[in-house]
C-alpha cells in the first residue's frame, strides 16, 4: 500500500515485536525510517539490516519520558532523512499489578511511557508538520483503553491516548495533519510481559485465542498492516478514528454467550 512519495517516518519501540513490524513494513512501503528507542543493541541491528537490503533506516537513542531528548533526537532525524512525515507512536509497557496494590513509582513511570511519551513525540513533530501543511500521526492505543482487561496504569493511558488522538485530530486537521489510533488485543510477541507469561504457562496464546472472534491472537503484522493503511493516501480522509484491531474482541464474548446465555436455555 505503498504510496507514491518516499516520506519520513519516526517509529517509536520500532526495533522490536510490532514496533519492528511497523519499521518493516512502512520500509516495503517504500519510506525512510527513524527508529526512536532505548534499546541500543536491538535498534542498530534492526537498522543495520534494513540498510544491508538497501532500504533507509537510523537509530536515534531517546527516553520518550523525557522531551528535551525527543526533540533533539527529531531535529536529527530530519537533519539526516530529512522532513518527518509521519509518525507511529509505539512504544509502551506494562507491568501489570492492580489499583490498590501497585507501587506508585510503578504507576507513575506506566503512565509516563504510556501516555506523556506519544504527547512528547507527537508536541516534537507538530511544529514541522504544521509549517509544511501534510503529516500524519498513528497511535498504538490498546482495547484496554475502552474496555477492562486488567493492567490499570496501562488502561489508563491507554485511554488517555484514545482523547489525545482525537483532540490532536481535531485541533490540527486544519493544517491537513492527520491523527488516528490503532486499538490491538493481544499479539504474540517476545516483549517481557508475556515471556514471564509464557514460562508460567506455555498455552497462554492457545488459552487466549478461545476469547477472540478469529480464533487466533494477533501476529504483529497484523497491527502493521493497519498502520500502513492509515498512513496511505487511501486513507486520506481518515482522521480521529479508533481502529480495533483485535480478531473482534471488542465486537462481542462468544465464549460468555456459549457458556452462559445458551446454556441456561437448555
């Protein structure tokens, strides 16, 4: 879905699981790409290989948390690629813990990386973007920010993010910015969370996917490719809006209504 111009992307988290993902398809798109993270290692490689197949990438290090550094790592990007065009706001993490019980340094740093980084990222871009009249911004929102699936700080955000997107729509249509937000379910990943996961239950995935409409849990991919739809020109009237993408999680609990509701007609 590639559209007709090479732009300039920022991918926040994009040298791993969907952030990755991201990177690499908006590459087969045909755009250059800033991976913006903290893990060194795994960011240079992932460029690295990008640049071996003859696609555009850079690792610029920064803690979205922290604003000075995100908009001295944008100013780089753009002295190096050159305008950001767009920008995928992924990044992110959870602990887990529950409302009463989690520490609130624990709380404070979710609410951090889930919610002030994008604001930072997004703050960082929008003064380009404004001048040139054109981007476009994707946020990795969560079904958590419209629904309880546990992890409280995450969901907060999370929902925090939903308003941000909308808000930044609203405000910045007017200069032809365009802001939407994906809402994942669960996806398969290797990320921390789900490896303590997997070794307390190595059918987590199976376990989940009973509760998903498809019958499977995401692929990262699967996130990416609605990614590359938002940023193309066939979504060129598209702004504001909360795409799930989750297997129809939000659309309805089958297994609730098999287990339940059916069964008490019998």
């Amino acid at each position: 879905m590639a559209d007709s111009r090479k732009r300039v992307a920022i991918v926040t988290g994009g040298s791993q699981g969907i952030g990755e993902a991201i990177t690499e398809r908006l590459i087969r798109d045909g755009n250059a790409v800033c991976i913006l993270d903290i893990d060194t290692e795994r960011a240079e490689e992932t460029a690295a290989r990008i640049v071996e197949r003859g696609g555009t990438a850079i690792f610029r290090h920064a803690d979205i948390t922290d604003f000075t550094a995100v908009e001295a790592a944008v100013a780089d990007a753009e002295a190096t690629l050159g305008p950001v065009g767009l920008l995928v706001n992924n990044a992110g993490f959870t602990d887990a813990g529950d409302i009463e019980k989690i520490a609130l340094d624990d709380w404070h740093r979710e609410i951090d990386v889930n919610l002030h980084g994008p604001y930072h990222c997004i703050r960082a871009v929008l003064p380009g973007m404004i001048d040139r009249r054109s981007g476009v911004i994707v946020n990795i929102a969560s079904v958590n920010g419209v629904r309880y699936f546990g992890n409280p700080a995450y969901s907060a955000a999370k929902a925090g993010i939903i308003n941000l997107t909308q808000s930044t729509a609203s405000e910045f249509g007017k200069y032809g910015i365009r802001c939407n937000a994906i809402l994942p379910g669960s996806v398969r990943t290797n990320n921390p969370s789900w490896e303590i996961r997997i070794q307390k239950d190595p059918e987590v995935f199976n376990k989940l996917a009973r509760w998903y409409p498809l019958g499977r849990v995401a692929e990262p991919e699967d996130i990416a490719k609605a990614v590359s739809f938002l940023v193309s020109d066939n979504a060129s009237y598209v702004t504001g809006a909360m795409l799930p993408v989750d297997g129809g999680l939000l659309a309805g609990m089958n297994v609730m209504i098999d287990e339940f509701i059916l069964e008490s007609k019998d």
